[in-house]
C-alpha cells in the first residue's frame, strides 16, 4: 500500500527534525552531526537511504560569540526512502524561504 | 492525493516523540503535558483533530527516588487526524508490548 | 556547599533549553507551552521556585506561513531557584542579543 | 569564582541529557553517537575536555524487535570539565540503579 510507505517516510522526517533541532552546532562538528543523524534515520523500519545535510552558510550566519549555534530549521536538508511491501517513498525535508518553514514534501513513484 | 494525507500523519508522530521524549513526568504534571502535547499537533498544518494520553500505570511504575520519571515510548498513546485536499488519515502511535516499540500505525479510510 | 547549588540549577537551565527548542509554538499555546515547561522545572531535585516565559513579541516575528514557528533560544525567558543543604542558588536563562546567545547567568546569595 | 564552573558543568549535563535522550540507537550507530554527543559538549563555553559513553550491554537488553531502541538515560555515561577563570569543575553523569535516576554529581578541585 502506497500510503503506508508515504506515512513511514513522514515519520522519520518528523523525528528527525525533533530529535535533533537544538544541538550545538559549527563548522567543525558539522559532518559529524549529520553522519549521526543519517546514522539514525538508518535504523529505523523500513529506510532504505538517507542524506542529512547541514548548511554551513547558515550555521556561519548564526554563529554566537562563542563561535557555535544552536542547530534550526534552515540549516537541515534530509532525504529518507523508504520501502513498504514493495511501495517506495520518499520524503525531503528542506528550509522553504517564502513560507519561513522547513517544508517536507512527499515524492512516489 | 490519500498519500499526502498518510505522510502528514507520520510526520506529526514522529515529530511529537521525539520532542517529549525525555520530559520530566510524574502524576503532578501528567494532565499539563498531555496538553502541552496536543497543542503542540494542532498548531501543524492539515491537522484536524489530536489526542495524547500519558499512561499513569507506565509513570508510577517507573519513578525515580525523586518522585518523578523521564517520560518514555512506553508511556504514550497519541492520535492525530489530518485532512489534505479532502483525503483524511489517522495516525495513532502506542507502545507494543511484544515488539518493545512505539509502533505508530495508519488508519486510513 | 555553595558550588552543589550553582551545580543543580545549571543542570536545570540546560535541561530545558535542549528539552523544548524546536516544540512548535504560537500565540495560542505559549501559555501552555510555559505552564508545562515550569511544572518540569518544579518535578526536579532542589528546585524551590521556577519561572518560564515565551517572549510573544518574537514568536509574531518568527511565525510561518503556516501561523506557528519553531520555539529558538531568542524566545526563552528563564529562572529557576534551587536549594541544597541550606544553599540558594538562582540560575537565568535570557536571550544576549549582542552575543546572538541564550545566556545562562549565575545568581548566589 | 568555582560556583561560576559548577554552573557551567551543571549546564552541560543538562543539555547532554535532553537534547539526546530518545535518538535511535543500536550497535551499530551507537560509537558515532558518542562522538556526535562529545562534538556538542566541547563546542561549548568552559569546557575543556569531554567524555561520552553509550552502555552498549543496556542498549542490547533493551533493542525492540526492529533491532534499535531510544536512547534512555540509563545508558548514558557523560564526564565534563569546564573551566572558568581559573576554577575547575567536572560533572558526572552516570545512571544510580538503586534510585532509577540519571545523577548527576558535581567534582571540584
């Protein structure tokens, strides 16, 4: 059933965003950050690949005085694909400037 | 598009476990927090209606010296309705014993 | 022992920041949202006395255009009064503009 | 002042805890876990060394059927040295079995 995979793909999207929105993030613990949240979209039923991308340019931008930030939403682009019963999904996660909202969008086959 | 629907429901459970895991809960705080929970869902676009419940048994049994807990997969029953371009689906996360898991299933109509 | 004092309320004030940034947030359910961050606070170990407001000014300002944001450190206001064997101590959390940092400050009798 | 580094500990414990407490976790992911979890501490103010350990034997025990389980708090072992102006202190982190608690202990100089 396509719904099911499309529900799977919104899940960890949803997770993904919550879990980790907050941690302390730079330049220099950027790629590590996102080999652990791909790490954990990858242990989840189902997935069958993720990317996780953390926005340097905006992590500059944000930076505090002492040279760190919290990580938000304009920062996280994801990708999830997921497989159920053979249906395939995938969800992306990416900032959406005009709505100012880290806009998940569904894609199927 | 009954899809739509079905992602939208998952990324509101997943988003809100993974949000509220870890909350400090006891009994004092059970009936706010459920609240707080639910008015969480229903600010999120295509929602229609939500439920959360804390599980009471699940707290007492877990509390620490301190008189209070983390709250945990086990201890949450949410229920989200969403509408996309007239499609609806539920999504309703609960904890499977047999599995260990918080299993977040889809009902859709 | 002073230090225990100052120990305990910075565990709290880290708490729950990294607890609640990302809990999505409007005018609609700030008052909640504050309401059951402060009755987390109270549940801990040696907290006396907790205030917790949302700066509504910011959240208007952040809003998508789905009318609710991401609840960010610029937002937080803070206060947790704790004691331990006979010590207050007072821990702030408050947005520094000027540093682009949510500020955590001391305060000891 | 050594209030001010038993503060800062205290806000690093805290913030550990919470921002990570719920994030899937196996063996698989759980050394990368570790190193994202230390990444965040030392990126903050203070803090001069950083030490994070996932309890691999509690992770096992507790893997649902879908082989990976959330991050609780008795799994977590984190130490913390911050400095401030000359004065030293570390937090501990470290599951109490008898009071079912995450404790955390403050260690001055």
């Amino acid at each position: 059933m396509k719904e099911l995979a499309a529900f799977e793909a919104g899940i960890k999207l949803g997770a993904l965003f919550h879990q980790f929105v907050g941690v302390p993030v730079s330049l220099e613990n950027a790629e590590i950050l996102e080999k652990a949240m791909k790490s954990c979209i990858l242990l989840q039923p189902y997935v069958v690949d993720a990317d996780v991308r953390i926005d340097r340019k905006r992590v500059l931008e944000k930076l505090s005085r002492f040279n760190y930030c919290s990580l938000e939403g304009d920062m996280i682009f994801a990708k999830v694909e997921v497989e159920v019963n053979g249906f395939r999904a995938t969800g992306v996660l990416e900032w959406d400037e005009e709505r100012k909202y880290p806009l998940m969008k569904l894609i199927t086959e």
